[in-house]
C-alpha cells in the first residue's frame, strides 16, 4: 500500500488537469482530494503543488500518481473517467519510453513522414531506412505514396513518439495523420 501512496511515482497528474479534463471546478476537485485522502488516513501534503496562475500569483494544487488520480475518477462519470485514465496512460508510455536506454552501437533511426499523394494523408514513423519503409509501404498501399521529410532521430523512439503527440488532434489511425500533419514537417520533424 505504501508504494501506491508515493507521491514520486510516475506518471502524475495534477488537480489542475483532473478539473480541466473533467469541466469541474479547480476548487471542488482539491476538495474532492483531501476528503479521498483524508478518508484513507493519509496525509495531504505530501501530494501539495504548487502553480502560477495567469496573474503570476502562487497558487495551490495536489499532484497525484496513478494509483490516487484512477482512485479519484473513479468516483467521477465515466466519461470524465475515460479522459482521465487515457491521459495517465499516455502519460506513462511516454515515461516508459523516455526512461528505455538504447546502446551507444544502434544504427542510426529516422523519424519520416510518408504521404498518399492522392488523400494528402500522412503517415509518421521511424526507420533505420525511410526509402526502403516507403517500399515496404507501397506494397501494401493502394494510394501512391511518397517520403516528403525525414530527420535523424536523435532521441529515437521518443523522436517518434513527439511527432505523435504533436498531431494527436489530426490523429486518423495507428501512425496515420490528417494531410495537416504537414505543418510539423518543417521544425518538429
């Protein structure tokens, strides 16, 4: 039980995003914090945060670990659960992967966008070798496609993984994008 009540583990969600993801007041979800923490004999201040709010003042918040945050939605509707418990798990992959040590003597890996020339549809992922993954790809693919961009990828999967996030709005399906994934080719990719 103690494990889950460390206030370092990861990943961690502030009060703040519990409110915002669930369109309930800041106030009320702190509230709604200390009762469940009170309730568990456990102490508030070791999960106490703080942030600036857009007057520059100090403000109050609880940072929460999975465990407490799920514990806490989960007395929440099940739509608010939904976005929370999607949140943590991204959260937690990104963790994972930005934790995962890669040796020194790897090749070489390349984040790439390859698009159907017919839908503008754009398709971000990694590759020691982006023209052969266009290859692979074109197999497969009814569309014509085409390799628009690449760069090394410094942090590897992690380069993948930020390109990802950076389109997660115009996200269509497994590493496919709207065509306005394009806009992260020029700095991001």
């Amino acid at each position: 039980m103690n494990d889950l009540m460390n206030a370092d583990s990861q990943p961690t969600m502030s009060s703040r995003e519990i409110a915002d993801l669930t369109g309930k007041r800041h106030a009320d979800v702190k509230r709604d914090i200390e009762k469940m923490l009170e309730k568990m004999d456990v102490s508030c201040e070791k999960f106490k945060a703080t942030y600036k709010d857009a007057q520059n003042r100090t403000r109050e918040c609880f940072s929460l670990n999975f465990h407490l945050a799920s514990t806490l939605i989960a007395g929440y509707c099940p739509k608010a659960r939904m976005a929370i418990i999607s949140r943590l798990e991204e959260k937690a992959v990104i963790e994972a992967i930005n934790e995962f040590e890669v040796p020194d003597d790897l090749p070489d890996m390349y984040v790439y966008a390859i698009r159907e020339r017919e839908t503008g549809r754009i398709k971000l992922g990694i590759s020691k070798d982006p023209e052969r993954r266009l290859a692979q790809l074109q197999v497969g693919n009814s569309q014509d496609l085409e390799l628009v961009a690449y760069r090394k990828a410094e942090n590897r999967y992690a380069d993948e993984s930020k390109a990802h996030l950076l389109n997660a709005d115009i996200h269509i399906r497994g590493e496919w994008f709207d065509h306005e994934a394009a806009h992260c080719l020029q700095g991001e990719l």
